[in-house]
C-alpha cells in the first residue's frame, strides 16, 4: 500500500469539509479559540479516494476556526494532512487513535465505536464477529469496547450527540438514560425549547415518578416501609412486583412496574 500525505490549506467553509451540524463535537474550549488566533499547532486530517474526501479529525479545530472567522478573529484558512492510500474503512480506527492521544473522552469514543459496529451490522454482520473486527481495527480488546458500550448503550443516541454538541453534560446524558421512554422524551422536548438541561432537572423528573407512585402503592400494600422515606429502593421493588405476579392487587402491580421502568 503506497500511502501519500500532502499539507494544503483550505477554507473552513470548503464543502468538502463537514458542515457545523455534522461534526458533532464537543465545543471547543477558550483557550484553544486563545491558541488558533496565533497558530494552528496541528491540522486537521481527511482520506481522500477518488475525488471524494473523507473527515478523520479536527472537529474541534474546524468548529474553532469557523467560529473565529465569524467573530473576525480568523482568516478561516485550515491547515490540512490530505492523506490517500487508506481506505475510508479506517476513519474509525484513526479517530479513536487521535481521540485517544488528545484526550480521555469516552463519550467520543463510544460514537465512533457505535458507528463503525452499526455499520458492520447494516452489511449483515454476526454480532459476536463484529466485536472482533472491531477489536482488530482498533486495537482496543472485546472486553474494553463492552465496557465502554456499557457505560453509555443505554443512554439515548440524541443525548449522547447533545453532549458531544456541548449542550448537555455527561452525567445528565447517564441521568436520562435511567429514565423511561416516556420521560426520555419529555427530556428531549425540554432540551429543544429551552436548550439546556441538567442533571438535576433531570433526577427530579424521576423523583417526581416515584414519589407519585409510592402514595399509590402505600393504599395497596401493608408493607412496613418508614413513613418519613417517599421512596422505595429496587430490591423492594423487585419484591413487590414478585408478590403481585400471581394478579393480586392488579393497580399496585402496574404502579411497581412504573417504579422499575423509572
């Protein structure tokens, strides 16, 4: 494989670069917009095939420039590592190595992992092989892409993309992911109307749910739970839900599906 890399520049607003709401990525800070007004340190890299032109890193670097040439700060001229020889299959497996050198963001991390597993899976791969793919590609073992995949399959991907966005911070992305879907989506309207949430806003919703419930299933059930706790604790929940398997006390039953789907 003969592979080439030439330095060019480009402006930012080069349709050959991804637009603004393609790149999703986390903001950049202030000192880096401090930093690119004097020097770019580093350029940004594309793979280029044919005549196409794929992006591999440098969100924040171009959502900086863009933002200075808007503010008059910058030229908007990008230094660019156009890279040909390799195949676009390995924008993923570059991404996560320059994230990985840059900065510990698994937040990144798991979306490029999720996007080259979800396109494996749309070309009709075996699960259990698209782990090893994966691992092979990216140099990561199965078990540390499980790990990341667990901390964050269960959070929704439009709050996983509002935090690489920067609209959201990771604990809230964590907070709604333990919510039901009834109020994940009460989360997301909340988010395009006011543009901001956090976590506690979020961990009230919650508490809301089931401290409604709890009033509930107290009219139910003869359980002797402190009068002055207005909530119960899962293994209890569980417990309850065991009890009134058997169709007794139909309502208190749907109450204590609430609490866990909460």
């Amino acid at each position: 494989m003969n592979i080439t890399k030439v330095l060019e520049y480009w402006d930012c607003q080069d349709t050959q670069f991804p637009s603004n709401k393609e790149l999703m990525s986390t903001p950049p800070t202030e000192s880096m917009l401090l930093s690119l007004q004097e020097i770019q340190l580093q350029p940004v890299g594309v793979i280029k095939k044919g005549k196409d032109f794929f992006f591999v890193w440098g969100r924040r670097r171009l959502a900086a420039i863009r933002q200075l040439q808007a503010e008059e700060k910058h030229s908007g001229q990008v230094e660019v590592l156009v890279m040909s020889g390799i195949d676009p299959s390995e924008v993923g497996r570059l991404a996560l190595i320059e994230n990985s050198v840059r900065s510990n963001n698994d937040v990144n991390t798991y979306s490029i992992l999720h996007d080259m597993m979800r396109t494996q899976m749309k070309a009709g791969g075996d699960l259990s092989q698209v782990y090893k793919d994966t691992a092979k590609t990216t140099g990561l073992t199965v078990g540390e892409i499980k790990a990341i995949e667990k901390k964050w399959c269960k959070v929704p991907v439009w709050s996983v993309n509002a935090v690489l966005r920067g609209e959201i911070a990771p604990s809230t992305a964590k907070a709604i992911g333990k919510l039901s879907d009834t109020l994940q989506k009460e989360c997301k309207e909340e988010l395009k109307v006011n543009k901001a949430l956090s976590t506690s806003a979020v961990e009230s919703k919650r508490r809301f749910v089931q401290t409604q419930v709890y009033s509930k299933m107290q009219t139910n059930l003869g359980l002797n739970i402190p009068a002055a706790r207005d909530f119960f604790s899962r293994k209890e929940v569980e417990e309850i839900a065991s009890r009134l398997n058997s169709g007794y006390f139909a309502n208190a039953l749907e109450y204590a599906n609430q609490l866990l789907a909460s």
